[in-house]
C-alpha cells in the first residue's frame, strides 16, 4: 500500500502543474492525473502546493566554538528543520588540529546517530599539512565531494593560499568541490586588536572589524585561483557588493564558480541591528557580518539573475542569555563531564551563549538561528513579494543544492524515482515568527513577529509523515547519510 498525494499543484524547478503523485515505499512511483487510489491512502492537496523538500547546505549542528557549542543538534535541528520545510542538509566535520580528516569524521557520525532527517557532509580542512592534503580523495570513499577551507579566523581556522591553491589541484582531479569562508583573515587580524584597544568593545564593531573590501578580496582571490587550477568552487555565505562583484566578474570569464548567501543577510543590517542598545546587537554577531539596506538589494539581483544559486542559513545558534557562571563552577568540578550531563541537573542550567562576549566584541560566538524559518521567509518576501516565481524558489531552496552538491535527482525535486521529500504548503496559511513558537534551541529569534502567508502543513521524508500540522512524528535515528556524487555538475 502506498499514498497518493491527489490534486495538488506540483511545483519543480522548471514547471507548475495540477497533478497526482503515488508514493510506494520511499520513493515517488507515478506522478499525472487521475492516479487510481484503490488500497493506498489518499492525501487530498486541493488547493495546495506539492513541492520537494527543501536543502539547506550550510549548517553547524553541536559545533564546538571557545567555551561553548552551538545549541541544536541532530535531535532538536532535524526536529526544526522538518517543521520549517528542510527535510536534509549537509553539516560541517572539522579536522581536529593535529588530527586527521577522519578523526573528524568519526565524531560527527556519533553526533548524527540522533538524526530525524537526512544529512550530508562536508569536510573542513583546519590543518593542511601534507599528509593531509594526501588524504583528501579518500574522503569520496565516504561519500564526502566537498572540502571548505577558511580564509578568515586566522590563529584558529585560517588557510593560507598556498593550502587554497593545492587543496583545490587536488579537489579538481577527484572531482570535488572546494568551498571557502572568503575574507582575509589578516587585515581582520588587524582591525579587531585596534578596535578593542581603543575601548570599542559593543557588539557592533563587529562589523568594523570584518568590513565589506575584505570579504570582496578574499572571495576575488578564490575565485582567481578558481580560474587558474580549474577546480569548481562555492563561494559560502556572501553578503556584500564587494563580494559579489568579484564573484560575478569570475562567472563572465568562464570560471567554475557558484555561491550561496544566507536569508539573514537580505533582512538584518548594522544600524539597526547590530547597533542595537543593551547587548542586543549581540543576537546579530555572525561571520561575515551583516551589511547595509544597499546590500540587500544586490543579494535579491543576484538570486534573481542567477549569480548565486542557493539560500542557505549557516544556522549555528548560541542562547542569548546562557549563563557562565554555572557552567564554569560546573566544569571545574566535572572536567571530563559533557553538555549532557550539565543540562540533565537543572532544566535552568544552559551552555554559555552570547553573554560570554559581554565586554568584548571579540568573544561573542559567531552564529545566528535559522534553520527553520528559512523557507517560511524566503517563501514570504521571495515569493510572496513577487521577487521571484514559485518555480526559482524550488530551484534556490532545494533543486540547485541538490545538483551542485551530487544528491539529484534522489533529492530536490519531485520526479518518477526520487526520494519522496514532499511537503503539502498551504500558500494560504497565515503564521507568525516567535521564539515562543519556534523548534530551535535558543531563546530568541531573528525574524521575531514576521507575519508570513504560505508554510508547509505536512512534511515527509522519504514518504514517512514527519510533521502534520503541529505534531510530530520523526524519531531519533531514522534519518539516513546521504553520500554524494563526485563530477557534479557548474551551474
């Protein structure tokens, strides 16, 4: 016995149609009109929109940063990604230093033992000695095509570009995509000591210490190397004209060379939000920072004209309002105790948040939510806005990550053979954005009060029911890796 999903209005990257859908199994089997219902279930999508899960790309699930780690994980981030409409995304492992790149690997698939919803993953470079390098084509025997390397957060992260140019030789003969964080970590280290002596510590500064030219010239450097060795690159979260000036000069010369933006960076800016009074700006410190109502503008014309491909969140989420003082008497008397243990002795107690940087700019962890309000926003002020059609938002919010990054046609659309990641979108549906409401970890969120038309009233993964209006169905461990394809297609 299957579904039918009967009298929907199919929407995919390219068309827009009235039509059934049968699902058998885990996948989609007949999709036209008038599919007979006899011994399936019947879901009745009269007058709502059958679309494919959305991907979300860029993620940071449990990810370690100083004295904290961000708070959803593969439990409570599937959980809020499903009730927003993402029914996979691919996380970040980061090579522990000295180790190698299957050390990291290891610790992220304990992490993902509590998945809801499928997952990928890239692989971050933090230690590019030779061996390392060496190593990096067996990562396609883990179903790993990606390797994201850093030009920012130098003294932790940073890669110069002599580790850029031959990771990327190596990643062009393997058939993998180098993916980089593009500002110059450098001049960053620069600016942030010079701000700080001078008793500019507020949240704001933030921004003061990345500006906008070293984000262009980081990814103007990328996408020039890009260009020399051949490799595919993907330019993550930009934000600015700057940037994506030097991306689209690169794309006119012919190089293999996409990028992604984050829905963040069309709707906070620095005057408002970063500035904001009594360390609220500090709910708005990530990397890069986020810009100026001019830059806005330029992110919309660029998904609009096809510059970049994918909206993503980079969703790395910390409490505002953590609490440091219990956490650090804690740790001192537990050193080998972990986040669980902590938060199992008082529903009060948090991991430290955004107050770990309360007098200095600098020690603010980098990240904001938005994992489940991705789809709800960009569907609101993309669609709903007339910004873009329908079809372009399945095509940025699920059908081009899913070909850039070697999971199509299994995943993001909706298609004879594929995987069965539909959600049911009531384009009438009215909600409000609200901390009080949302799935995610943290105790605020960026889009507070939003009114937004049009969400997704039943998800499913692979065509089991996860979410059906407000209840929940997803369980811990069913859901499954995605290993992904080398050779994908530059779009």
């Amino acid at each position: 016995m299957g579904t039918v999903f009967k009298n929907g209005t199919i929407i995919t990257a390219s068309d827009m149609f009235i039509a059934d859908l049968l699902v058998e199994g885990e996948i989609i089997t007949q999709m036209g009109r008038d599919i007979a219902s006899d011994g399936h279930a019947v879901v009745d999508c009269t007058g709502k929109y059958l679309m494919p899960g959305g991907i979300d790309v860029h993620t940071h699930l449990d990810l370690p940063f100083g004295e904290t780690y961000s708070n959803d994980d593969f439990d409570t981030g599937h959980k809020a990604a499903a009730f927003g409409g993402t029914t996979s995304h691919i996380d970040f492992v980061i090579q522990p230093k000295g180790g190698s790149l299957m050390d990291g690997l290891v610790k992220w698939r304990k992490k993902a033992e509590l998945a809801q919803i499928d997952y990928g993953f890239h692989m971050t470079i933090t230690d590019p000695r030779d061996e390392v390098l060496a190593e990096i084509p067996s990562m396609l025997d883990e179903g790993i095509t990606t390797i994201k390397l850093l030009m920012a957060y130098k003294d932790m992260y940073m890669i110069d570009d002599n580790a850029l140019f031959r990771c990327m030789m190596i990643a062009k003969e393997a058939g993998m995509l180098i993916m980089v964080h593009a500002e110059n970590g450098d001049v960053e280290a620069i600016l942030k000591p010079q701000l700080l002596a001078a008793g500019k510590t507020a949240p704001v500064y933030h921004a003061a210490s990345r500006p906008p030219e070293i984000e262009g010239e980081a990814a103007y450097r990328a996408v020039m190397m890009s260009g020399l060795t051949g490799c595919p690159l993907y330019v993550v979260h930009m934000t600015c004209e700057p940037a994506i000036e030097a991306f689209r000069r690169g794309r006119e010369l012919g190089y293999p060379v996409m990028a992604e933006t984050c829905v963040q960076y069309f709707f906070m800016t620095v005057s408002e939000h970063l500035s904001a009074p009594d360390f609220e700006g500090a709910k708005y410190v990530c990397s890069p920072p986020i810009r100026t109502k001019r830059d806005h503008e330029v992110l919309w014309h660029a998904i609009q004209d096809g510059t970049l491909q994918h909206v993503s969140t980079d969703h790395c989420d910390f409490w505002w309002d953590g609490g440091i003082g219990p956490w650090r008497e804690w740790s001192a008397a537990h050193p080998n105790g972990d986040w669980a243990a902590y938060e199992a002795q008082d529903p009060s107690y948090r991991r430290p948040g955004k107050e770990l940087g309360m007098d200095n700019f600098a020690k603010i962890p980098n990240g904001l939510p938005g994992l489940e309000d991705r789809m709800l926003v960009m569907w609101e002020h993309g669609v709903n806005s007339g910004r873009i059609t329908p079809m372009k938002y399945v095509e940025v919010m699920a059908t081009n990550p899913a070909k850039i990054f070697g999971m199509y046609p299994r995943k993001g659309t909706l298609a004879i053979g594929s995987d069965a990641d539909i959600l049911v979108w009531d384009p009438q549906a009215e909600h409000v954005i609200s901390a009080e409401t949302h799935h995610m970890r943290v105790d605020y969120n960026l889009y507070e009060g939003m009114h937004i038309q049009g969400k997704p009233i039943k998800v499913y993964q692979r065509g089991k029911l996860l979410v059906d209006g407000d209840e929940w169905h997803g369980k811990n461990g069913e859901g499954q890796y995605i290993p992904r394809d080398p050779f994908a297609p530059v779009l």
